[in-house]
C-alpha cells in the first residue's frame, strides 16, 4: 500500500512524500506442492523492513547530479541520504521524510527558466546542514513573448544530407509561428508552400511508457507544426545543396537557412550487403536491426550476408526495399556496396526438413539472399521472404519428427512468399543463418519436462543486470552489486532444484551486452534471466509509478514474465506494474524464453533497502525461482 501526503503549501510548490505501509504476512507458495524441491518459506507480503542508521550529519543528493541538464517540464524527482535516520529534512522550506537509514526522495517543482536551484537543509540534534542544489534545463525552443513570427530553427525535418528518388514525394516539416505564411524556397528557384498542422504538444517518450499519473498523460498547449511535400522536380536534374525558409505574418518577414543538402537516388540504386560485424572481429551479434523508420524500435532482424536494393537515404540511416510495397531502415555503417546485383525477385525452391535432438532444422532455397521476417505465435512459426516468389514443387518432412505437424506457403503478394510451419507444441526458440544462398531456420522444441521436478536438468544463464551502466539509490547502492547479490542467491536455489547455473558475470567487471547474448546462445540455453532493479526517467513522478514489472519480447516469454511478476507482488507486496513488451537487448534473444526483471525501484528508500538486505535479496530470488518453477510446470506434458 502506498500513502501519499501533501502538505499545506500551495500545490505547484508542493513536496510529494511516501510511506509504505506492511500489508499482513501471505501463506503458501507454489513451490511447497513439489517434493523434490528445497522447503520454500510463504511469501512475506511486504518489504523486509528499513534497518535504523545513526551517525554524523551528512547531507548529499545522489541523483540527479549538480549541473545536471534535465528536461522535464514543471517537476521532477530528486534523492539522496542525510547520513542519519534522525534527522529532520526541509527542501524549499518543505518537509521531506527522511528514511530511518537516512535516504530520502522527494517529488519537487522545478522552477526557473535555465537553472533551477533548491535550498535543502537538515537538522539532527544541534547539527545543522545546508545545501543548494543546482540543475540545468536542457534547452527547448520558447516562442519569443510578443514576437510577430518566429521560426524553430531546432525543428526541422528532415535536416542533413538526403538522398531521395526523384518520382517519390519527400515530406518535410519545420515548428513556427501557427498563422504565418511558410514557404520553402529552393536553390533553383522553386517554392515550396508548408501548411500549419496544429496538435496538442506530445507527451515525453519517458512518461508515456513508465508514467502511472494519469494527469502526465494528458499532452499541454498546442503547437504548430508546418508541413510541405518535396518533389523530384524541384531538383531539375541537379543537387539541392540548401534552401531558404521564409515567413510571412503582416508585415513581417523572418528568412532562415535549413539545413538540407538534398541529393538525387541514381537512377540504378546500389545493391548492398548488410553485416554490423564487417571485419568480422567477433564483436557483434552478426545481425543488423530495421526500423519501420529512422530512430523507430527494432523490427527486422537480418543476420550478415543479407542483400537489398538502397532506395534512399536519410544522414546516416539508409533505406533499404524488402518488397514493392515494403521497405527498412538500416544503420549505413552496417552496409557495404555488394559487387553485383542479384536477381530480383529471388525464386523459392523446394522446401526439406531434417531432424535434431533438440531441433527441426528447416532449408529454404532462395537463389539470393532476400531479406525475410519470422514471426512467432504460440504454436506457429511463419517465415515472410521479401522480394521472392515460389517455386515450391516439394516440401518433404523430417523423419520420425512430429513436432512440425505442417509446412503451407502462400504468395502474398507479387514478391513475398509466406511459409507457415504449424507446431505440435508451443514455441521455445528459433534462430536463422544463410548457407551459401539457403536459408536455414531451426525451430527449437521444448525440452522434455518432469513436472514433480521441472527444473532438473535445465540449462539456465542468470545475467546480473549491468555494469556498465545501472541505477543507484539513496544511500548509494549500485544497481549493479543489487543485482549480483540476487543472481549468486537465485544461482543456489535453481541449482538445489537442479538446474544447471550458468552467469554471464560473477564479479563488478563490467560485460557488454552482445557478450551476455551470445554466451546464452553458445551453451544452449532453456532460459535466459536477467536480473534488474528499477529507476524512472526525469519527470516522471516515482510516488505513482513504482512497483514491480517483467519484461519480454517474444511471445513465448509472456507465461514466464507472467508467473515471476506474481510472485514478485505476492512476496513483496508492491504495486502491479505489470509485464510489458520491451526492445531490450537481454529479451531479444530468439532461441529461448528470456525476461528481465525489475523486481524493485533502487530510488525508494524501502526498496533500496531490501534490496541491501540478506532477506530482501533472497525473496527476490525466491519470487523468480517460483516464477520458473510455475512457467516449467506448465510446459511440462
């Protein structure tokens, strides 16, 4: 349960203060019905409670640093530790509870245009301490007060060097003053209009995907946005090597230069070849991430060696086609010119499956390397090659393999082919890799279960989540040593149950994060955990948003994302933040279930200190041991 008090101060200047209180003790576990298992005790229901600190006066604010630039646009969370449970803490005059170890957070508004400073003072016995904490807003354009027109010169769009089809239109927009008249105007001579399009403001990224008040969730004011199409034509046959905006409100004319150097796609686009990894020193995961559009999420997948035809250019993303109605963007750096061009569309030939001991091994002949898509539901896997068309005479089967019951394809459209592979059991992993011009998919099936002792025998990667990188708390707790005292107690009770225990870190050295993966890749992994604790982005208010939640990515990790996060509510009794899909390197994987977890928040005080607790660390294992226990059981037959 989570108690909010505000005190008697006008509202914009109010602190927001938090206690949580201890919900009664649960009994049971699931972990109690299985005999083979090590004793589970009932979850507790609350957090273990915050350990009494006594020592000298020292007041320090942890985050955010002095100086710091924050972007956010009324409020904001800030907190550190007075060095003792006894002192008594103000900030602006407002009174802040102070934790009996001595952390502290507080919710406080951020006034001032530039810099923004607060006055924090403690007392403890005849001891008093003072500080004034400093912070800088990061800059964002205000409409000059009284201005007839005004432009965002910060705001347009596309800015930087463009190479676009000259037959395909290329949309562009800039923010100005909503009522002025805008008119691009090229180098040659040509004259763009650009129409005001006014929206409510966006809501920041951060609030909308982590942000429980609702009241944040509502966009403010309104602003113009001014839109216009560039044409080939406005080009005539040359390079646009920057342009002229100019508006007009009245009288009053305002001239400014976009940055855009527009440049035309050859008429013969280039074939490229997609590798991130292209000395192939070993340093990279061997695929290359799509985006719907530049800075979009992640949503292809195209392991090296794969070709496409560049159909554009946006700085340093470029635009690859996957078919005639479908198109990526890819990280220019990760493509190199291929020396001839294939043929397109690529011809399907016929499909044969072959048996492993944990796998069907699929061949798909492609004549080239196309770029294609898997997607995955429970007990399906479907395979969409880009750019192709078939020629599938034959699809033979593995022998003595029942677990893909079916193999159908079907041409969706004039160049895309879709091979559907239905399953006799749910889906737990599959990869991709090209063999000269084939394309090879293993899809993984489910490792035989005993339900009396689901996790005997299972091979399961425990990663502690960071460093490098990682939160820290009040009284300064990384989020990294959190993390590794979790995973070393969740190491001994899979282990106890008989698992096999395998950690991506065991030590505060710091590991990358394609290292992890590929680690859980090479031995084969049933599972992949990672291990994590919370922090919320600036500006989002951590009274009404903390709690606990588990990420996933594929749909086969939804059970276990599940099972963990109701263990985690049952044992500690925080808020249900809930599972959530997310585009986080450690859930990517596709050859096994993996989740990662933010059991607790390292910046509430209570939470951190559990989180430093010999007990509050081992009911976050025991919470993520049950969850497993739960999600196996379920796969067992």
């Amino acid at each position: 349960m989570m108690l909010l008090a505000r005190n008697q101060a006008p509202a914009a200047l109010a602190v927001l203060l938090v206690a949580i209180a201890c919900a009664p003790p649960r009994t049971g576990g699931p972990g109690s019905a299985d005999p083979s298992a090590i004793p589970v005790p009932p979850a507790l229901g609350r957090l273990p409670g915050v350990p009494e600190v006594r020592g000298p006066l020292a007041l320090r604010v942890i985050y955010p640093d002095t100086n710091s630039r924050i972007a956010v646009p009324d409020s904001s969370f800030i907190f550190g530790s007075t060095g003792t449970g006894q002192a008594e803490l103000t900030i602006d005059g407002v009174q802040v509870r102070v934790a009996p170890n001595g952390t502290w957070l507080a919710w406080v508004p951020f006034r001032g245009d530039s810099v923004v400073a607060l006055a924090l003072v403690a007392h403890a016995g005849p001891d008093t301490a003072r500080l004034t904490w400093r912070a800088r807003r990061a800059s964002r354009f205000e409409p000059p007060a009284g201005a007839a027109v005004w432009i965002d010169t910060t705001s347009y769009a596309p800015r930087g060097r463009v190479t676009w089809p000259p037959d395909e239109p290329l949309p562009v927009s800039v923010r100005a003053k909503h009522d002025a008249l805008l008119t691009l105007i090229l180098p040659g001579g040509a004259r763009v209009p650009l129409h005001p399009d006014i929206r409510t403001v966006a809501v920041a990224d951060g609030i909308r995907a982590f942000g429980f008040d609702t009241a944040q969730l509502e966009g403010r004011g309104r602003v113009a946005r001014h839109r216009g199409v560039l044409r080939g034509e406005v080009l005539g046959g040359a390079d646009s090597l920057g342009a002229t905006l100019e508006a007009v409100h009245g009288a009053d004319t305002l001239r400014t230069r976009w940055p855009l150097a527009l440049t035309r796609l050859p008429d013969t686009p280039a074939i490229v070849e997609l590798d991130d990894d292209p000395g192939r020193q070993g340093g990279s995961d061997g695929i290359t991430i799509g985006r719907a559009a530049p800075g979009a999420t992640y949503h292809w997948f195209f392991p090296a060696g794969t070709r496409a035809r560049v159909t554009g250019r946006v700085n340093d993303d470029l635009r690859i086609a996957l078919s005639s109605t479908a198109a990526a963007w890819v990280a220019a750096a990760e493509a190199r010119e291929a020396p001839a061009a294939d043929p397109v569309p690529a011809v399907v030939g016929s499909i044969w499956m072959r048996p492993g001991p944990d796998r069907t091994v699929v061949r798909v002949p492609l004549g080239s390397r196309r770029p294609f898509q898997v997607e995955e539901s429970e007990r399906e896997i479907n395979l969409v090659l880009y750019g192709a068309v078939s020629n599938i005479n034959w699809t033979r089967y593995a022998p003595n393999d029942d677990f893909v019951r079916s193999a159908s394809w079907s041409q969706t459209r004039a160049d895309q082919v879709e091979i559907r592979f239905l399953l006799s059991e749910a889906v737990w992993g599959y990869r991709t890799h090209w063999q000269g011009t084939d394309l090879i998919l293993e899809i993984r099936s489910p490792p035989a279960i005993d339900p009396a002792a689901p996790l005997r025998g299972r091979t399961i990667v425990v990663d502690p989540g960071h460093p490098p990188g990682g939160a820290t708390g009040g009284s300064g707790l990384t989020e990294a040593e959190a993390n590794l005292g979790i995973a070393e107690v969740l190491r001994a009770l899979l282990e106890r149950d008989g698992a096999r225990v395998l950690m991506t870190r065991t030590d505060g050295r710091a590991v990358d994060l394609w290292p992890r993966i590929r680690f859980a890749d090479s031995v084969n992994a049933d599972l992949l955990l990672s291990i994590h604790n919370n922090a919320l982005p600036d500006g989002v208010n951590p009274f009404l948003s903390h709690g606990s939640s588990v990420f996933y990515n594929h749909p086969r990790s939804i059970p276990l994302a599940r099972a963990i996060q109701r263990r985690f509510v049952a044992r500690f009794g925080t808020r249900d933040l809930g599972i959530a899909r997310g585009d986080l390197a450690l859930v990517r994987p596709t050859w096994m279930p993996a989740v990662l977890t933010e059991g607790l928040f390292m910046m509430v005080p209570e939470q951190e200190a559990a989180l430093r607790s010999e007990e509050g660390r081992r009911e976050y294992a025991l919470a993520v041991l049950e969850g497993v226990r739960e999600f196996l059981r379920a796969r067992a037959p």
